[in-house]
C-alpha cells in the first residue's frame, strides 16, 4: 500500500512513519508540510492512501482532498475534533484525533487495506460497489461499511434484520445486540449497496432481510417480536416476491 504523510508539524509526521515502519505492506513513499507539494507525487506515483492534517497553511486539509481529480483513499489526522462531521461527509476512511494511540492507527490502516484489497479484487466487476456508493447487486462481498458516529462500521449482510427510516437517518438493526447502528443515509443509498434477493423495503419507514422473516401477515411481517407493517404501495411487489 503506497502511502504518503501531509502534515505541517514535523513531530506529528515522526509519529505517522514510525507506525508506518512497524506494518510490512505499507510503502512510505513521501512526507510533505505542505498540501500543494504532494500534488505531482500523487499522480506519478499513484497512491493508495493519504495522511492528511486539516488545520494547514495556503490549503487546509478538507480543501485539498476535495481539489484532487482522483482521489486516493485518505485518513485525517488532526488536534480538532470539530471537522469530524466534513470529514466523512467526504468519504474519508477514518478521522484521527492527535495525538494518535497507535491501536487508533492499527484500526484505521486496516480499514484502509481492507477496502483497497476489495477494490483490487480481480472477482469484482464494478469499482465503485465499495464502500460507500455504487450497486452491489452486482458484486457483493457479504458485507458493507457504514458511517456511524466517527468511524465506519463494517455490517454482514445475513447479520441485517431490517433498517428503519428517522427522517435523515437509518437505525440498522442487527442480530443479536439490542443497539441498533444510526447512519446517515437515504433509503436509496443503502438499496445501492443491499442485494435485491436478500433485501427489500416493504413501507416507507422499512427494509427487511428476508431470511430474517418469522411470520407473515396480511398487513405485517414479524421479524424478531418486531411487528413490521407492510405499506399498500408495496404489498403486491411483497408478496409476488415471496411467491404468495
């Protein structure tokens, strides 16, 4: 994984090769204390992940990642916990608050690896379909990543039981634990990413697993003691699909 570190606190980027140096498939290609350097290395040298300091001077971070024509996977190391929201709103993998623990460091390289060796995967057909926008109807791997809170979840997929619209929000609900995951997305952005034969939204407010069904009944379907209703606007496409 081609990596390079954009900070304008040198003691900052010796932390950041340090923990570089310990992982044997990261490839330290280039340090820079200042965004506008990094540019030319970026497209020569095509890299996988970035580094990136927010409070900067000419360019902060957030404006630099959004001035790249291609971007490469990024993570945001910064002292200012008030950026997290932009962020990930920018699709960042992860967003590091200084001074850095190296266990937060592991999780977000891994994170990073992970979705790099799913994009290189010779077996998928659609390079967006991961992680955040694309249609994984055509290649799914059992599992999506979600934004919550600060980080991104990974979900299995036969883990789902069904996902509840709250206005701008989703609560995810998944087996076996009593705390459903909140993300904020549409309904139709988490369709893109849900198989269309394991998945399917039967009201307004809902997407059930299918698997997950108990019961069926003429206005709801009961998943888990969950009584779920089925809207008139999607009762008959239910049903055809369940072959009732």
């Amino acid at each position: 994984m081609k990596c390079i570190i954009i900070d304008d606190e040198p003691l900052a980027i010796d932390v950041l090769m340090e923990y570089c140096q310990k992982l044997d498939f990261i490839e330290l290609e280039d340090t820079f204390t200042n965004s506008l350097e990094a540019i030319s290395v970026i497209k020569e040298k095509k890299i996988d992940l970035i580094f990136c300091d927010i409070e900067m001077p000419q360019m902060n971070g957030i404006d630099f990642i959004n001035s790249l024509d291609n971007i490469p996977l990024f993570i945001f190391t910064t002292a200012y916990s008030q950026y997290a929201v932009e962020g990930f709103n920018l699709n960042a993998i992860d967003y590091l608050v200084k001074p850095i623990p190296y266990n937060r460091f592991i999780k977000a390289i891994s994170r990073a690896k992970e979705i790099l060796a799913y994009r290189k995967s010779p077996t998928k057909l659609n390079d967006n379909v991961f992680p955040s926008y694309g249609d994984s109807n055509t290649a799914n791997p059992g599992y999506i990543f979600v934004k919550a809170e600060y980080e991104s979840v990974k979900i299995n997929l036969d883990d789902i039981e069904y996902i509840q619209g709250l206005k701008d929000y989703l609560k995810i609900h998944v087996k076996n634990t009593n705390k459903a995951i909140l993300t904020l997305m549409s309904f139709k952005e988490i369709l893109d990413k849900l198989p269309t034969n394991q998945f399917v939204r039967v009201h307004k407010s809902f997407v059930v697993n299918i698997s997950c069904i108990k019961t069926v009944q003429r206005n709801r379907i009961v998943i888990n003691d969950m009584r779920i209703p089925i809207g008139e606007s999607y009762k008959s496409s239910f049903f055809s699909n369940l072959g009732l």
